[in-house]
C-alpha cells in the first residue's frame, strides 16, 4: 500500500513539474505545422495576381479607369458626366498600346501599368466568397473576390500599380533589355507645385508582383537630375530610331536637348525641333466594323488584337483636356484591321 502510494505520488509530482513542456512541445509542432502550411499557401498565391478574368462575347466589355485601377461598367453610356475635364498630364487614361506576340502592355498616366495577355494555361483563384457578374455574351469574373478555375481561352488582366505614379506624368514609353519601361516626369505648365522631380523616373514590372520597380536605362543617365535635368520625352519614332528630350532650367538659361538613338547604351545625336516632332507616328482616326459607336465628346485613341479579341482605348476629350477613359474588349469573327 505504502509503496503503491509512493508510485501514484512520484508520477503526480512528474506530470505537475513537466506539464508545461508537455504542452509547450504541442505548441511548437503545431506552430511548425501551420507555419509550413502558410508558406505553401503563399507560395501558391505568389507573383502577379490578375485583376479581371475577360470571358469575351459578341457584346463589348466596357472598363473605365479609376484611382482604384479599372472597373467594369455595362455600358459606355455609364461613364457620361462621371469625370472632370483636366489637363491631359494630370488626367487617367491609356498612354500608348504595345503588343507583343498574344500580350498588351499599356502605361496608364497617374497610376502604373495595365497587362492583358490569353491564358495560355489554367488559372486558379484564390479561394473567397463573392459574386459573378455574367451576361448571355460575356462576363468580367474578379478573381480578388470569387473562387474560379478559368478556362485557357480567357483573357486575363493584370494591373501594376504604385502611389509614387499618381503625381507625375507619363511621358514616354519603350523597351529596354526586353524590359517595359515608362518615363515619369513633373508637369508644371498648368499649374505650380512644390512636388520634386520623380527620381527614380524610369518604372518597369514583371510576373513577380503587382508592383512596379525602377529600372536605369543608360542613355539617361548623361543627363543625371542632381545636375538639373529632366527628361520629358522618350519614344520610339515612325523611322524606327529612339527619340528622347531633355531640359536644365536654371536662373541664367534654359538648355532644351533633342536627340535620337537606335541603342538605347548610346547617347546618339543632337537633332531639331523639326526632326524630333516630325518622327511623331501620326494619329488617325481610328475605325473598325465591331467597334461601338460612342457618345458625343468620347473617342478611340488605340486599337489591337490579342488572340481573336479587338481591344480598344477611349477617353472623353475637350481641347487638351481629358474626362473620363477606358477601354473595351469584344470577340471578333475573324475580322482584321
């Protein structure tokens, strides 16, 4: 009896002294269990994730861009009287399409970088509640917000974003070392401001994240911003050449450079006004059986293909002042430019 009490005493005494690590050792595999499940799940949802899953029809799909990134609308008629006219610098809109192989890539003035591509394999979203909005001939599936495994035929929207974007202004567009890259400066010809130049002011993204990341493209850098310049200017011309601008304002002169390359390592050569503007590609009217007519004061600024799809950007235009912009997306019939 005396012994058996001995034992159940020593035991007790055991479990109270080592209780705690008992159950600080559950903790810990625990902890290490849903730290690994955490990381898988991260590394599932890392990189890129798209804004908008297009499943095109024979009726067009409306966005208009927003401070918030674009946003669907049902209809062009909806964007009517919903933004200000402001100077085209300061003013949301599409700057320039590039299309390469079955990818668009546009800068979007005052907000980052727009990417439309098809989806060449099967997405999977990230699994949340929401809803989807459909039509009989097309739908605009958010995959931020639904639970969604999209078909190889969609397209499939990305947008590349930053706050650094939203007080300068687009004003070139290239690509450097297979690299998208948009110039940002400072506009200051309709109104003052204490804003310092951008710098950096050369912006690129990839398929890493949704954030855009500065990038140096060489011939830039003879003209460096400590010394007082600034580069408004970066394009490709309508001869195939690289044509760029550079201004140093300062209290004795204002020194104003235009010059043009076909490498973007090389500083390449001093031209005139009359060369530089001339190598603008010049804008047309832009037409297309499938495109929408739009309301009075709206017009097309870009169209492209991307597989079987017409894409096409548009803005509310007064003068040089812009309202509200967008673009549109709608299947086509096998029907070219």
């Amino acid at each position: 009896m005396h012994n058996y009490t001995l034992i159940r005493s020593s035991c007790g005494s055991w479990l109270k002294k080592n209780y705690i690590f008992f159950c600080l050792a559950i903790f810990i595999l625990f902890t290490i269990s849903c730290t690994r499940n955490s990381t898988q799940d991260s590394d599932m949802l890392s990189g890129a994730r798209p804004l908008f899953i297009l499943q095109t029809g024979e009726h067009p799909l409306w966005f208009q861009l927003t401070e918030d990134g674009p946003v669907h609308i049902e209809s062009i008629e909806d964007a009517v009287l919903t933004s200000a006219l402001v100077p085209w610098p300061y003013a949301l809109h599409i700057c320039y399409l590039q299309k390469t192989d079955e990818t668009l890539v546009m800068p979007v003035n005052r907000d980052g970088f727009l990417k439309i591509e098809k989806n060449n394999s099967a997405l999977i979203c990230e699994n949340r509640e929401g809803n989807l909005r459909q039509s009989t001939t097309g739908s605009v599936e958010n995959p931020r917000t639904i639970n969604s495994s999209i078909e190889p035929s969609d397209l499939v929207l990305y947008r590349f974003s930053s706050d650094f974007w939203q007080n300068y202004t687009v004003g070139g567009f290239v690509y450097y070392d297979e690299k998208p890259a948009a110039l940002l400066y400072l506009e200051t010809r309709f109104m003052d401001t204490k804003i310092e130049q951008p710098n950096p002011f050369i912006w690129s993204f990839n398929m890493a994240s949704n954030n855009p990341f500065p990038i140096i493209i060489p011939i830039l850098e003879f003209f460096p911003i400590d010394e007082g310049w600034k580069t408004d200017s970066l394009r490709f011309g309508n001869d195939g050449f690289i044509y760029y601008r550079v201004v140093n304002r300062n209290e004795e002169e204002t020194i104003i450079k235009m010059l043009r390359t076909n490498d973007l390592s090389l500083i390449g050569e001093e031209i005139s006004p009359e060369v530089f503007y001339g190598s603008v590609p010049r804008k047309v009217d832009i037409h297309h059986p499938l495109l929408p007519i739009l309301p009075e004061g709206f017009v097309y600024t870009g169209i492209e293909f991307v597989g079987n799809n017409l894409f096409a950007s548009w803005e509310e235009q007064e003068d040089y002042n812009i309202g509200a912009a967008g673009f549109m997306v709608i299947k086509t019939l096998n029907i070219s430019l």
